[in-house]
C-alpha cells in the first residue's frame, strides 16, 4: 500500500518536473561547458543542479559523477571533449587521456556550486542511505541555493523514513519566501529550532517584509522566533565561553603539571621543560609511524597506545638529566637554571638535526576530528574535549601516585624537611630522581595531548615555557590544587578578555594581573609549609 | 676568530648548539675566507628559532645560485663564495650579524630577512655601511632605500590584485573582511592601506574588522569563534585577510578547520601562506584557501621545471635537510636575487656597491615563475608578476589566477 503510494508521488513527482526540462540533455556541450572557463564552468554547475531537480533518471545517473571528478580533479580536458577517469565524460566508452590533457581547477566560487550540485545529485540518487544522508547535510549549509523542486522530488523517491523526514524538513525551512503564508510561519519555526547568528539575521530581515506590517499572525511568528534565537546564542555564547577557558586551561594545565612536579616539589627551575613536552610529541609520532608499518590497523589509536611510550622515554629523559646533571646542582640553582638551559638548546638541535625543522603530519583520528553544533554558535570540537579528558585524567593519576603511593609520600616527606627524610631513613637521592622522571613524564603526555591541536616542530616547546611557569608561580609552587586552578583562572579570564580587547592586550593584561597578585600574595594561591630550603 | 665574533656566536645559538648545529654551516662565519680572487656573498636567514623551517632554507637556494653561476666561469673572472650566518630569528641580531659580514667579510652584497621587522633593523647598518641587501619577501611597501632590493613585491602589486580578484564578480563577490594579523609591522601597515583601499571603494567601515595576536600565537579557539560570528552577520561573503606569521599559520588553519569552516563558506586569503606551512596538515580540508605571492611551486614552464629539478638536486646532492620537492616564493626571490646581483656586477664589470647599483637599469631574468621579471634605473623594486593559489589536497597550491604581465611596482601605497 505505502510503496504504491511512493509510486504515485514518484510519478507526480515527474510530471510536474517534465515541464521544466523542455530540451533534451546536450551531453557534449555540457562537456565542453565543464572545460570552459570560470564563467562557462560556473553556468555548467548551476545546469548540473538543475539536472538534479528536474532531470530524468537516465541523465541524472549520467550526470552523478561529473561534479565530484571536477571537485577531485578527476576531469582530463581534451580537444575532443574531456576523459573522466579511464571513460570518456560524454559517451563513457573507454578511452585514456592523452598527454595534452588540462584538468580544470575550480574557482571558489564555483567550487560552491559544484559542491552542492554534486550532494543534490548524490541526494536523489546514491544507493547508499549514508551517502545520501550525507548529501543532505551538505545542502543543510545551503538551503537559499537548492533549485525548486529539488527537496520535493528527493522526498517522494527516498525509501528510508527517518532521512525522508529531513528532507521535508529542510524543505519547510526553505519555504521561507513562499507564496503560502502557513508554510512562511512553519518554516520560520523550523529555523529557530536550530538557533544560530546566521538564523537570527535571516529571520530579522523579515521585519522588513510587507507581511511584518500587515499580516498580525506572521509578525508574532518572527517575534517570538527572533526571541527564541536569541535566548538560544546567549546559551550557545555562555557555554562556549566556558568551554573554550576549560580547553585552554586544560592545555595550560598539561604544559604546567609537570613543571609543579619538578619546580614546585624539587625546586629545580628547569628550562627543558618545554623540550620534554616537544620530545612527548615527537614519541607519538614515532609510535604513529611504526604503527603505521607494523599494524595499519591499529592506525587510528596511536594516540592513546603512545600514551606509556611518550610517559616511559620522557621519564627516561628526566632520569638521565637528573642522574647526570641536576644532582651536581642542587645547591646551586642558578647553575641548574643555566644546565637546564643548555639542555633545552641540545634538544631542540638533536630534534632539528634527525627530524628537520617542518611540522610533523599527524593522522586525525575520527575522535579527534570536527566537532558537533550544540546550541547557538556553540560547536564541541573533539580535539578539545580529548585535551579536556587527557587532563582530568592526567590530574587525577597525578593526585593519586602524591597522595595515595609509598612513592608520593616519600616526595612529599623529602619536599617538606630533607634532612629529617633522610634521617628516618628515606633514600632521598633516589626520590628526587623518581620524582624528577614523573615531572618528566608528565611533560610528555602534555607532548602527547597538544599534537592534535598544535604544530609539532624542534620550537614548539619555547610556546610553552613561560605560560607553564606562569601557572606553577601563580599557583603556588608545589600544590597540585593551585596548579589546577591557575590553569583554570589564567584559561578563562583569557577567553573572557580576548573578544574584549583582543589577543595581544589579553595576554599583557593576563600577566599583570598576575604580577598584581604576586605582590600581595607572593605565595600564590596555595602556599605549602615547609620548603626544601 | 675575533672577540665580535664568538660573541654572536655564542648569543646565537649557545655552546651546547654549536656542536650539533655544525652540519647547517654555522661556523662558516667564523671560517674568513682566504681563497684568493673569490667574491664573497653573505646571507642573514636563521637556521634555528621560530622563523628557521621557512629562513633556513634560503640559505641553501643562495648557495645553490651560487653555484650554478660558478660553474659558468663565475662573475668577472672571480669565483662567487656565500658566507651563512645564524640571526636565531633574534631581531636585533640580524642587524649585529649584517655588521660584521660588511665590516669584517667585506661582502658584497647581503640576502636576507624574512620579517618586516628583522629588515628595518638591519636597514641603518647597510645605509650608514653603503653595503647592499637584497630582500626576497612580498611586504608593506612604504620604503625605499638605495641600498636595498626589494626582489619581491609591495602590496600594490601582490595583496591589491588578489583581494580585487576576491571582490570581482569571478572570485567570491566579497564584501566583508575580518583581518586578522600578527602584532608587528607589516600586518599593521598592510591592513591600513587595504582598509585605506577600500574606504576609496566606498565600502563602509562597518565591513571589516581588526585583531592581532601576539608572535608565536597558537589558541585561535576565539579568534576563530568571533569570524564566525562576524560572518554570520550578513551583509554579504565574508572573508578572512590573513596576516598571521610563522607557526601561527598551521595553527590557524587547523582551528579552522576543525571548527567545520569550509573555503567555500569563508576563504582565507593567506598573505604569508607557503607551501611549507601546509606540511603536516590535513590539507584536504581546507581546500580553497588562497594565497597570494609572485611564485607558486605549480607555475607552468620550463624555467621552473629546471628550477625544481636543480633544488631537488642540489637537496639530495648536498644533503640539504629541507625537503627537495617543495619550493617556496621566497627561495624563488632568493634566487633570483642572486642571478640579478651577478648580472648587476657583470655588467659594471666591478663589485663596487655605487658601480653595481648604477647597473641595475634595464637587468631583466627568467625567473622560475615563468615571467621576465625586470630592474628600472628608477628605483631598487623589481617587477614580478603575480599569482593567487588556492590549496589543495597535496599540501600545495593550484595556480586560480595569474597576470597577464609583471605589473609597474609601486613602492608608496596611496591608500595607506
């Protein structure tokens, strides 16, 4: 019964699109079109779209590749027509480019049009319901742009529900300039269903419409969905402020925890720490690499099977500087200051001398790829909320091994009296080398966590240097508690600032801030009693 | 080695560096040339700090120039030597560094600079030194020094073609402009004579808007939050002017893209943009994106085919660490400063600065980009044509548009 109804709407369907397409098909000119220039090539894509609303099936399966062979550059021009892959564009009789062949780029203007030619057709005519599901989304960004009809015909031909109810969705918002006044006022509802700013301006310009004026019931609708929207980006705006602060407060928080390990508990100013971080990345590329050559499988996951390898060869790192190096400057911090230094410089060189100075290519696992639209201008992007998740669990094993193991209590014994450790039998000289190779290895799972979101060259620890520091002093040198909430009040008043005033006075403003409260607290915000010296 | 000299060297890059930088030729300026009857280049690009993955090179395509032209006989009888320094991309230090190759090596001439910044600080040592620096970056314009050779090109010719191409009806009918720079001169030069520019088009000045950020910026998470609102206000296509340097670019971009902004929604033109900033990133989301420079690795002909095929060469044969399948504007500049300094001299038949100088009217050189990029007596700019790229999945740039012929440069913007 259903599918004869499908049937019948298909057919109507046709029947009213049959006037639209008075002229058959010229297949070779549309070809040639295609070959054309920036303006033959834009009026090309615009026939494509057309093809797709109103097409026949035959010239719309025809049709169906030729968008995305101009999108991938796929599409060999040649003096007889153009080749697309090993077929020919018009006749699709197998044919090779010649050596002559051009492949046409797209502007960007036209690669809009292509781009939504090329979902409309794959709307009406993919056989998979996720590539079609996807079309759709592409024409979601678009809707003024769809041809007419486009939306009615892809309804009547889809077979699956739930994608069937989008599309007459999408279809209701793009009868915003309907003739049919309850098809105006449903559309403008279904528009601040998903409240955006670009919503909002679409929806405002209506209050210069004649029908604002005249007719009560469609000045209500506009009113009450311009309210809505609004009330939606004010939500969207608050949780993106907080999101941001959290996601840069969780990078400072990675880049800082190791340093208030290393500073905070030993006292130790170092200078490398930066370079840790930078080495914590360069092992996930590492592990990326041999993952990719012994298990591609596996490929997608590096991120979390570095985790141990980026923790173990920092740590590794941290233990040799402090057994070789550190422990000849305890009592001299000014030379650790300096040794560290040196360090810093060797490493950046080792790197730059094996790896070369260019960004390393990271693969984007899907979990840390895009990002979803919550509300308002809201979007949840992934690779923040995986920086988020690394911290807090970061924070949390970092809490557990200083309060809850033989080996933090051994840290916190040594940071708070030396000598008297010493005398109840504590081996302090293997505790600062524990605790130096845990600073450090927290520096590499910071390595590790920034990859997906910031460059990874020999320089990119010096970004981290002076803010992770900033944290530590803030925060109270050796509390992991002020470590914490440093991150997150430099994070946000960061991103509270930065619209304001922007970037440049917010990071002045940030750091005099900082100052400010040194002065009356010099502290910071959690004091420990009892320092080593 | 001279007091001078190990005190740079030191401030440059540290004793535990020195060692493991070696390879990068570090030392050579410390090595005084004693070879009889050469002539002595000197180059000011960093080999390390944040500007090293894109500066570092240079060093090596001056070298390689260098080469070709000695394998010619060398200019005026004499063979070409190119000292290399390390400014660190520590400004004042490329100005200490330009000191001692004028005063010490008694160069000839000096290629260098990258930043607006690093330039005007050795701009009074090579005036009050009468020394020669040829600078291979497109910048602000708004200068014009005698003893500078400004081989690439000002905004009116580079940035202005590319954003009326942005603004025509055959690009993106562009209305709307959010710049977004880096806090030093030549974001903050360029963007006053493009929103000069379009105050003469009679766009108004609720069309635009302005932010900077700190050198070595890399949070764009509100930056990029506040494009997108600044779009979604309507009033036509927005796009991005970016100005942003060094690591920032890659940085940028990944935000971008990650927050699900496509090219076709909003593009960024680039102004810095190289193919060598696009190494590492997934590219094949931010196809579209432009750039715009007076060479693009892409650029037909067989002038850049013999370009390519030497720098992959010269790569491999002398282990270059730099990727011998890229090429960058700049390395292009470089180059071509090189061969147009030899030609210079050949035909004063001298190396004196005054005599070179005094040569440089009427010089013309088939450049790599497929253009005869030509000298007046007029001033020290070279005209070069232009191209407007736009990314692609393979990490580099396909040529979108390019001018017909190397447009009169223009040194002092009247928008500015």
């Amino acid at each position: 019964m259903t599918r004869c109804i499908h049937l019948l709407l298909a057919l109507a369907g046709t029947l009213l699109a049959l006037p639209a397409m008075a002229a058959p098909l010229d297949r070779p000119a549309l070809i040639a079109q295609l070959c054309g220039n920036a303006g033959a090539m834009g009026e090309a894509g615009a026939a494509l779209l057309a093809l797709a609303a109103a097409g026949s099936a035959e010239d719309r399966g025809w049709a169906a590749p030729l968008a995305k062979a101009l999108i991938d550059k796929k599409l060999a021009c040649d003096d007889t027509g153009a080749v697309l892959g090993d077929v020919d564009a018009v006749t699709r009789a197998p044919r090779t480019a010649p050596d002559t062949a051009r492949t046409p780029v797209l502007s960007l203007k036209n690669r809009a049009v292509f781009e939504t030619a090329d979902a409309a057709l794959a709307l009406r005519s993919a056989p998979d319901t996720d590539q079609r599901a996807a079309a759709l989304r592409t024409l979601e960004r678009r809707p003024g742009s769809l041809p007419e009809g486009l939306l009615d015909a892809a309804a009547a031909s889809e077979s699956d529900a739930g994608l069937r109810t989008q599309i007459e969705t999408l279809a209701q918002t793009a009868a915003l300039n309907s003739p049919d006044m309850a098809k105006r006022i449903n559309a403008i509802n279904r528009i601040a269903e998903t409240p955006s700013r670009r919503a909002l301006t679409q929806i405002s310009a209506l209050k210069a419409d004649p029908a604002y004026a005249s007719d009560a019931g469609f000045r209500q609708a506009v009113d009450r969905a311009v309210g809505r929207i609004d009330r939606g980006i004010a939500i969207g705006d608050t949780l993106a402020a907080l999101y941001n602060g959290l996601s840069f407060a969780s990078i400072l928080f990675m880049a800082a925890i190791g340093l208030a390990i290393i500073f905070g508990l030993m006292g130790v100013i170092n200078l490398a720490q930066g370079e840790l971080i930078m080495i914590g990345a360069y092992v996930t590329y590492l592990v990326q690499e041999a993952l990719r050559h012994l298990v591609p499988a596996l490929l997608d996951w590096y991120l979390v099977l570095a985790i141990p390898f980026a923790f173990l060869v920092t740590a590794a790192i941290g233990i040799a500087l402090e057994a070789s190096l550190l422990r000849h400057l305890y009592k001299r911090p000014l030379m650790s200051l300096l040794a560290t230094w040196a360090v810093s410089l060797f490493l950046v060189n080792l790197v730059r001398v094996i790896f070369g100075t260019q960004n390393l290519q990271f693969e984007t696992p899907f979990y840390v790829t895009g990002g979803v639209p919550v509300i308002g201008d809201f979007i949840f992007t992934w690779n923040r909320m995986f920086a988020i998740a690394f911290a807090v669990a970061t924070l949390a094993i970092t809490w557990a091994v200083v309060r809850k193991t033989p080996l933090g209590l051994n840290i916190r014994a040594v940071t708070q009296n030396r000598d008297m450790a010493a005398c109840i039998g504590i081996p302090t000289r293997r505790v600062d080398m524990m605790a130096f190779g845990l600073g450090s290895g927290l520096a590499g799972l910071a390595g590790l966590a920034l990859s997906p979101i910031y460059s990874v060259n020999p320089q990119m620890g010096q970004n981290f240097i002076i803010d992770s520091f900033m944290v530590v002093v803030l925060g109270g040198v050796g509390t992991i508690a002020g470590t914490v909430v440093a991150a997150l009040g430099i994070g946000q008043i960061n991103v509270l600032i930065e619209p304001l005033w922007g970037a440049v006075a917010a990071k002045v403003i940030v750091l005099l801030m900082i100052i400010g409260f040194l002065q009356w607290r010099p502290e910071g915000l959690f004091a420990v009693k009892g320092c080593r010296k | 080695m001279s007091k001078l000299s190990r005190r740079s060297f030191l401030q440059a890059s540290g004793l535990a560096a020195a060692g493991l930088a070696s390879p990068i030729g570090m030392p050579a300026i410390l090595r005084s040339a004693q070879a009889a009857g050469s002539v002595k280049l000197g180059c000011l690009f960093s080999s390390s700090g944040t500007m090293a993955n894109l500066e570092g090179r240079l060093n090596y395509v001056v070298k390689m120039a260098a080469d070709e032209i000695n394998a010619k006989g060398g200019v005026n009888g004499r063979t070409v030597e190119v000292m290399v320094s390390d400014p660190a991309s520590d400004w004042p230090l490329y100005a200490q560094s330009a000191k001692q190759m004028l005063q010490q090596e008694k160069v000839s001439a000096l290629f260098g600079c990258w930043t607006s910044v690093s330039r005007k600080t050795v701009l009074p040592v090579v005036e009050q030194e009468k020394g020669l620096l040829f600078y291979p970056l497109h910048f602000e314009g708004d200068e014009n020094s005698k003893n500078v050779v400004y081989v690439n090109s000002p905004p009116a010719s580079s940035v202005l073609p590319a954003v009326d191409y942005l603004m025509g009806e055959e690009g993106v009918s562009a209305k709307r402009f959010f710049m977004l720079g880096s806090d030093y001169v030549w974001p903050r030069t360029i963007n006053k004579q493009l929103k000069g520019y379009w105050k003469s088009k009679g766009i108004p000045e609720t069309a635009w808007k302005e932010e900077y950020v700190p050198f070595g910026f890399s949070n764009f998470q509100t930056l990029v939050n506040q494009i997108r609102a600044f779009a979604d206000q309507g009033g036509g296509q927005p796009i991005v002017v970016l100005t942003v340097v060094g690591s920032s670019i890659p940085d940028f971009m990944r935000e971008f893209a990650n927050q699900g902004i496509k090219a076709t929604d909003i593009p960024v033109l680039g102004l810095d943009m190289v193919e060598a900033d696009l190494e590492g990133l997934d590219t094949s989301k931010l196809v579209g994106h432009l750039n715009c420079w007076a060479y693009l690795q892409n650029a037909k002909g067989a002038a850049n085919a013999t370009f390519l095929k030497s720098w992959a060469d010269y790569v491999k044969a002398k282990n270059v660490p730099f990727k011998g399948d890229v090429a960058i504007d700049p390395m292009v500049s470089a180059y071509d400063a090189v061969h147009l300094w030899a030609m210079a001299a050949a035909k004063a038949g001298s190396f004196d600065i005054p005599e070179v100088t005094k040569a440089f009217g009427g010089l013309s050189f088939d450049c790599p980009s497929g253009y005869k990029i030509g000298m007046t007596a007029e001033n020290n700019y070279v005209s070069r044509g232009v191209f407007i790229g736009s990314v692609n999945e393979k990490q580099g740039f396909d040529i979108l548009w390019q001018s017909k012929d190397t447009p009169k440069p223009v040194p002092f913007s009247p928008y500015g």
